[in-house]
C-alpha cells in the first residue's frame, strides 16, 4: 500500500475530485479525513470507505471561515496524532465576465478559491515541521495556465493556486514538505452536470476542444494525485501537473490544414 501509515486530509472530499481521492487514498491505506460544507454527503463516503475496510472520518468545513478551517487541522490531528497529506480541493468561485464582477463577488472566490488554500496550508506546514515532513497537494486547473471566458474569479485564483505551491515547495523544500498543483481540465463533475443540465449544448463543444474528445473522470484525477502525494513522487515539489486530455497542448487555433484529432 503506497499511503500505508499516513493520515490525509481531503476538502471538498463529499463528491467528484475530492471524493475519489479520499476513497483512493484509503484504498493506499491511508486514515483519511473527509472535509466539506456538505454534511450529508461527507458523511456518507466517510461512512463508505469504512465499510470498505478503510479508516475515515467526517470532519463539516466551510472554507470561507478561518474558523472552520482551524478546527479542521485540528480535528485531523487530535483524530489520529499526525497530518501527512494536506490536499486542498473544494472551491468557492464567482463566474462572469471578470469586468462585470462586484467586489463581493472578486472577494468571495478570492477567498474562497486561494485564501482558504494558503491558510490551510501554512496550518498544515506547523504540524509538518513539528513531525519532520509532509505533503500538499492542491487542485488548480488547466484554466490556471490560461485563460477563459466567463469564469470570473476562477482563472485568477487558480493561476495564484499554482504559483502559491511553488512557493511553498521552494521554501519548504529542505524540510521535508512536498508541495505541487494538480491541474485537471473539464472534469465529468458535478458542478459540469449541472451546467450540463442548464446548457446542454455547452457540453458537446468542450469535449470537442478536448483531443481525446471526451470529459475527464474524477477517478482519473484521483490516480495522478495518488502519484504526487506518495512516496513515489519524492522528487517532484513545485509542480503544475496537467491531467486534461491534451486540452493544454492546443494553442487554440483552429485548424489551418483541416487536420484535426477527430480527423481519422
């Protein structure tokens, strides 16, 4: 088992990205606490992984509250006595067009989507230094590496997510904390379901633009987390690691030839 002994902690862990890697994590045979504002939802895969022969607890978060943060590390390591993997997941975000947002709007998905990761993070960082090491992993987006129409606060926040990481790795680097980004592209999660049903010609436009011509699977991000916080990716700190189908390696540019992936 590649987590065996470790203790991780997963927000946003009550459905898509979050939830398959808490589940996978435990799988690795990590003690794994699940947090999120989703109460029922957490609840349930914590109590899932258990009847899977996993160790896993349910801790209520709402990463918009310092507070509620706090008590989350606290809760991970007054549960099982250490914190080895920090993997800041769940998002708060305000879409739009970036000009039309209201400060409110800027300043909730600020917070939301990079306050809430730093704060968790230099609270994990205490308690790694006192035991001699640890791992953060972060969940940006390809759409932290460029930029989109109408997702507001996403891109900014997602971009500091990333270079945020790196600062933490470098810094970090020679006392045993790991830190790297994971950026997914579109991803079959709930929120793209419920834009899905909102929109429903939105969905087979952004397959389209994916190569491989389909969405992502939270499993499939699950497994490329795995990687990066076990001890296989020991050398790896600092990274953006893509996981999005080839989205990123497009320019863009429609095709000037009439040579396209779904061409064959």
């Amino acid at each position: 088992m590649r987590l065996a002994d470790k203790v991780a902690l997963v927000t946003g862990a009550a459905s898509g990205i979050g939830e398959a890697s808490a589940r996978t994590y435990a799988r690795e045979g990590a003690k794994v606490v699940v947090a999120d504002v989703n109460a029922e939802g957490g609840e349930r895969v914590a109590e899932e992984i258990r009847r899977a022969n996993g160790a896993a607890e349910f801790v209520h978060v709402d990463v918009l509250d310092t507070g509620s943060i706090e008590r989350m590390i606290a809760f991970a390591i007054e549960k099982y006595g250490r914190l080895d993997i920090l993997h800041n997941n769940a998002q708060v975000t305000s879409g739009g067009r970036i000009g039309d947002l209201t400060l409110d709007a800027w300043r909730r998905g600020i917070e939301g989507g990079l306050t809430s990761y730093w704060y968790a993070s230099k609270l994990a960082v205490e308690q790694f230094l006192k035991q001699g090491g640890g791992t953060i992993l972060n969940t940006a987006s390809v759409s932290g590496l460029a930029g989109d129409f109408g997702l507001g606060t996403y891109n900014p926040t997602k971009a500091a997510v990333v270079n945020m990481s790196r600062v933490f790795a470098i810094e970090y680097a020679r006392k045993n904390i790991r830190c790297n980004a994971l950026c997914p592209g579109p991803i079959g999660t709930p929120p793209l379901a419920a834009m899905a049903e909102r929109a429903p010609t939105v969905i087979d436009p952004i397959k389209e633009a994916i190569p491989t011509g389909r969405l992502g699977t939270p499993q499939e991000m699950a497994n490329v987390a795995l990687f990066l916080v076990s001890d296989e990716a020991s050398f790896v700190t600092g990274a953006a690691y893509v996981a999005d189908g080839g989205l990123y390696a497009h320019s863009g540019m429609p095709s000037l030839t009439g040579i396209t992936a779904g061409g064959w």
